[in-house]
C-alpha cells in the first residue's frame, strides 16, 4: 500500500522501517521538525515535508504517530477527503478522527520503541479498529502483513490495555532506574542487576504475578522493611513508594 | 562437601538440589514444619529433623536460609562449635552470626527463587563474605562449584543491593500483578502483556533505564495522565502511585 508517514518518533520510525521492509511504498514522511523528518525520510528514501499544505493526497492509508496532545491541532490543518486516515495511540479514542475524515480508525502495535532497538514486529500485538468493516478490512490486511497477532479491539478497551501498559512497562523500567540509582549511590555497577531482571520477567512470563512474588513484603518480614526505609530516609519519595508498594503487596497476599 | 540445610524454603530448596547435583552431600535438612522439612529431604535423598538439639553435628557447612527475621532465634539454640555457618540473606549483616559462632561468612545468591521454576545457577551472581580468609577461600569453593560469577562483597553493599532488588525485582513485579488486575477489570488476559514484558526487561539488558524509558510521563503528555488518573477514580492507591512515579520520571528526565 502507498503510506504517507505524519509524525518522525519512535513508533512512526519503526513502523514505517517495518512497512518499508514488507513491501509497503512510505510515500512521503511529515513532521514539524525538519531535521526529525529529514533524517526519517532518508531512512525510508522518500520526500518529506514540514508543511501540512505540502502534505501528499496521493496515498492510501495516512498513518499518524505524533505526540498525544497535538493530534488535535494537527488534524484540522489538513484535507483528508475520503483518505484512510490512522492513528497509532493506546490513549486516544479512535472518535477523535470522527469530525475530520470519512474513513478513518486505529492501528496500535502494543510494545515499547527506542531508538536504536530493533522490535521483532512478527511478535508485536497489534489492536484495530475502524469506522467500517470495509477499513477493518483494509486495515487489517495492512497490520497481518507485519504481525501474525493482530485482533480488532474498541477505543474503551484500547485504552485500557495502555493504562495496564504503563505500569507493567514505562513505570516498571523507572523502578530499573531507581535500582541503578540506588546501586550507584554505593559505587555497585547497574549490570549486577541484569540476571535478576530477566528471570524477573521470565518468570512471570512462565508462572503468573501471584506465584512469582518474592521479597520481604510477601513474608511480612518487618524487620527488613524498617530497615530498608531507614537506608531510604535521604530518598523521602523513595521511601514513601517503598511503604505503599509493601502495603499494597501485603494486602493482595492476603486477600 | 558435607552440608547441613537449616531451611526448607524457596532459597533452601534451589540451592540444595543444585549442591546436590555439583556433588556436594547435603547430610540433613532441618525445618521447624515437618512436612516442608520432609519434601525437601526427599527431593534430597537424605534425612530430616524439626528439632534443633537432633542437627548433626558431623557436617562441613550449615546453610542458613529462613526467614530473615527467626535467624535470631534460631542461633542461640544450636551448639556451633567451629563448624562453618552461613546465611544466605542479603539483607542480613554477617555479623549477627559473630555471637554464636567462630567461623562464619554468607552466601547470598542474587536472584529471585519461586517454587517450580528452575534456575541456570551458573549465571547467578554470588555474593560471599566470611570472618577470615581461610573461611572465605572455603565459601569461594563452595560458590564456584554452582557459578562462575562469585565476588567478596561486605554486609553494607550487600544489604544495598538487596535493596535495589526489591525495586527492580519485587516491586516490579508487584506492577506486572497491577497491570493483571487493571486488565481482568475489562476481561482481558494478562497473557497480552508478555511480549511488552519481555522487551522492556531486553531493552534495559542491552540499552540503558535512562535511553530506555517512553510512555506519557517522559514525554510530559499531560492530557493522557489526566485520562489515566481519571480511569483510576475507583483505585485511590493505585492513582497516588501513578501520579508519583510520573512526577518523578517527569524529575528524573528534567534534570
């Protein structure tokens, strides 16, 4: 299919590699930031621009991947007619296209994108939605031909799903970040870390949350925890997380 | 060598049967509840006792791993003499030990150990300590037999990376079960969060937490916290965590 790309982040980069890579034509990449969209564009080998009114009307799908909150003004600015016009968030209702575009809907692969880290998108969930059974179709075939996981899901939902995504990702890889401060405040290199965050991770993988929960919360070991909060009495928000998460493990133990 | 099991837990059971199979004789399990006592010792081929004054006195190694906080009782009740006696907690000092005992040290193996999921011991790091440097070259052995990744560590660093364990190991998964219980709310199985599990944990192996952290609070998306707070109306506990992590990943990028 002929894609233009509206947005130069990660998930636009690493969509539009992947699509690019199955056979797709990216056409055109637009971002408000000349540089993000140049250094796109040459990725991909194809124009860009920086101007909404520059924007192709010669592609079949727009697919939109720019930050949450300027979606909205982004979406006036430009013409869509009856285009096939995507957008790629968790957190947005997929009605938020409704006023601007004929046909539209939502292509959101579930997995975290960094710069530099290639995704297996073969493996990547991908939830879909549209405003008619002809998009879903069309949508669909677009998203099967990156992943073999790919299941229609309503904007309620969606964002359900991305809500759980933030704890069980974006919050868990800052508690990564307090350990590697913590280590650090003693001299201890991060890596000492890396055996016990993978078998962390597979092991929930294999087991369930319940029956992989470890660490003196789980035993009511309160000797450890009074000693834990004193280590943290100069991190006070440390300390205060500390004293929740324990509490809140402690009480789901026992019900 | 001949090693006596003071403990029937998770951390007795992996690293008995792993002693085991390095051809190490575990000679005697003890365990204050019989029947733990008794699986163990017959996961071990050896016998079992509760009673503390029937602990052989004919082994080379007694390998304290109980609860952290029934260390203290147990010590006074066992005639030591000056047979080796380790604990294996990390956030124990060895010096607890120096009463009752006249060589002594710790073997802490740095990982998290559930019942049913096996453990490649070879890539734990071990984490030894010991009164003397006789006593040490003896922990060293042991620990070499089951890893290649054995390294002196004092009670002070260890109790601090015990600590950065229980952020980047029990509480993270604390987050996987929160993020299984925001799901079951709408009928969604947890296994969807696998592939994001397992790519955050690989992103963080071979990037960094810094380079590695995306979702709302990094980008300061302000509108899709708001969204997110709202949905956590009904969890008061779970809406103060998700607005303190925020605000000090929002810190932790600002500076």
């Amino acid at each position: 299919m002929r894609i233009c790309l509206i947005g130069s982040g990660n998930v636009a980069t690493h969509l539009g590699i992947a699509l690019s890579e199955k056979g797709h034509q990216i056409v055109q990449v637009w971002s408000p930031t000349a540089k993000h969209a140049e250094i796109l564009a040459t990725k991909l080998n194809c124009p860009f621009t920086t101007q909404t009114d520059s924007i192709t009307l010669e592609c079949d799908i727009y697919l939109i991947s720019i930050k949450d909150n300027t979606i909205t003004t982004l979406l006036p600015e430009i013409k869509w007619k009856n285009k096939l016009v995507l957008h790629t968030a968790g957190s947005i209702s997929m009605e938020i296209l409704a006023p601007y575009c004929q046909n539209f809907g939502v292509l959101y692969p579930f997995q975290t994108f960094s710069a530099g880290k290639k995704i297996d998108f073969d493996q990547v969930p991908f939830y879909i939605e549209s405003n008619s059974p002809q998009n879903l179709e069309v949508i669909n075939r677009l998203a099967q031909s990156l992943s073999h996981r790919v299941t229609p899901l309503d904007s309620t939902r969606r964002q359900q799903i991305h809500l759980a995504a933030v704890f069980a990702c974006n919050f868990v890889n800052h508690f990564y970040a307090i350990a590697k401060e913590l280590l650090g405040e003693s001299g201890i290199d991060f890596e000492i870390l890396k055996p016990l965050i993978l078998e962390t991770a597979n092991k929930v993988i294999s087991q369930s949350p319940e029956s992989s929960q470890t660490g003196p919360a789980i035993r009511n070991d309160k000797v450890v925890m009074e000693k834990h909060l004193a280590m943290l009495n100069s991190h006070p928000d440390l300390k205060e997380l500390y004293e929740q998460i324990s509490k809140r493990i402690i009480q789901t133990h026992i019900h």
